[in-house]
C-alpha cells in the first residue's frame, strides 16, 4: 500500500488547508486512516481519524476546526483544516491501519503545514 499526502503549504493564522491522502496497491487490506503530525523538536501527535465506517475521531486541540473526510470512489481522505494557527506548523502524516495481524501500519512521506503569525 502506498500514501501520498499533498496540499500543504504556507498559510496565516486564520486561514485554511486542504491536505489530501491518496492510497493506492492493495486497499482492501487497510481499514481505518489518521492524520498524524509533527512539529520540530516535538513527538508526532494524532490529529484526526475515520473508520471505514465513517467514525471520525479528533484531538482536543483541533476540534471544532479540523474535519477528516473519505473518498472511497478516489482513494482519498481529506483534512480540512479551518482557523489555522501557529501551533499547527508542522509535517503531517497521513497514516493507514493494516488489517493484517501484527502488520505495522503504512505511512505516507509527509506534507510540511506553516503557519505565520
């Protein structure tokens, strides 16, 4: 399975991101997909996640702002990121669960988000 994550970029606090994930290879064996990210000096932290019910799930700093979407029909999960602020700043990952029973979970390169003050 491979992960492409895109969208990313240079933004003002306050304004918004689209970043996308397109997965591709075996899809039948991933189930649910997370955002992840990292900020310098700084452990990667989960951001948001959907089940491939639809369950979506945030953390406590980008709720209400951030919303994890799917396109299963593109092979794509969407992170809309809204009131942008300078503690956003940092790589995002996107991230794949396996289904496959001690299989570590695919991730893909990254997208760097910067958020000016």
């Amino acid at each position: 399975v491979q992960l492409q994550a895109s969208g990313g970029g240079l933004v003002q606090a306050g304004g918004s991101l689209r970043l996308s994930c397109t997965y591709s290879g075996e899809i039948f064996s991933i189930s649910d997909m997370t955002w992840y990210r990292q900020a310098p000096g700084k452990q990667r932290e989960l951001v948001a996640a959907i089940s491939t019910g639809g369950i979506t799930t945030y953390s406590d700093s980008v709720k209400g702002r951030f919303t994890i979407s799917s396109d299963n029909a593109k092979n794509t999960v969407y992170l809309q990121m809204n009131s942008l602020k300078p503690e956003d700043t940092g790589v995002y990952y996107c991230n794949a669960k396996s289904k496959q029973f001690g299989r570590p979970n695919y991730w893909g390169q990254g997208t760097q988000v910067t958020v000016s003050s």
